[in-house]
C-alpha cells in the first residue's frame, strides 16, 4: 500500500511525476498530522536519530554538500523513495539546503536544471535555495545518465 502525503500538509511539495515530499526546517515545532518514514537530514552535524528510517548528508548552512557522490545517492534514495513513502527533507531553517536539495530533486523528476530553482521557489518556498553557489549547484545539476 502506498504511503504518501496529504498534499495539502504544510512543507508538501508535488512533483511533475506525482510523487510528495515535505520539506521542513528541523528549528520549527514538528507539524500535525502524519510522520514521515525516510527522512533526510541536511546538517552540518550527525543530527539526533529519529523515530523513522534516516540518512544525513555532510551539509554546513549557507554551503554546498560536502560529499557530492553521497548527495546524489541520497537524492537519488529520497526521490525513489517517494513514490511509495513519506519523504522529508530538512535543514536547520527549510530554506537554503532544503531548497538546494527539492531543486535538485526537481531535476531527477524531470524540471530543467535552469528551470528548477524557480520552479521550487513558485511550488515550496519563495525563499528557497539562498545563496548564488547553492543556485549554481543546482544549474549545474544533471540527472545520472544525461
């Protein structure tokens, strides 16, 4: 049975292939409703574990990731995994790496590398992917395989 989102719960995101991610920031009160069953987690610090399957990728604020092999398989995992479970995806705040990590997400689904940052920005947060490098990051994103 498949496991997704309500899409109308806060921090949802509906992709072009149907598939629902939350993102959230990890310093705001956890929100209503359902949990997720696979969480990532984009910090600079192991953060605490979590009641549900989790992966942590290297990530300070206001940076890029600090391994981009171990990014791609976990946006890779995250994106996957979404077809069938609740997925979350957070930082600190739910902006710059959250953002950065759904644009990147975005371009695994099918959106434009160009496209993707303000395709987040119009369906997530408008003030998604904070600095210009995180915007790079994600122009210069492609799916494996292009």
């Amino acid at each position: 049975m498949t496991q997704t989102w309500d899409p109308g719960q806060t921090g949802v995101l509906e992709f072009p292939s149907g598939r629902l991610i939350r993102g959230r920031g990890l310093l705001m009160p956890f929100p209503a409703g359902q949990r997720p069953e696979f969480g990532l987690y984009l910090l600079g610090r192991r953060p605490a574990p979590m009641p549900w399957a989790s992966r942590w990728v290297r990530w300070r604020d206001f940076n890029l990731p600090a391994d981009d092999d171990d990014t791609l398989d976990a946006l890779r995992e995250a994106w996957r995994r979404a077809e069938t479970e609740r997925v979350e995806i957070a930082c600190w705040a739910g902006r710059g790496r959250t953002g950065t990590a759904l644009a990147c997400i975005a371009v695994l689904d099918g959106v434009q590398p160009a496209e993707a940052v303000a395709w987040v920005r119009a369906h997530y947060r408008r003030g998604a992917v904070e600095t210009p490098w995180q915007r790079k990051y994600v122009a210069r994103f492609q799916r494996p395989g292009t």
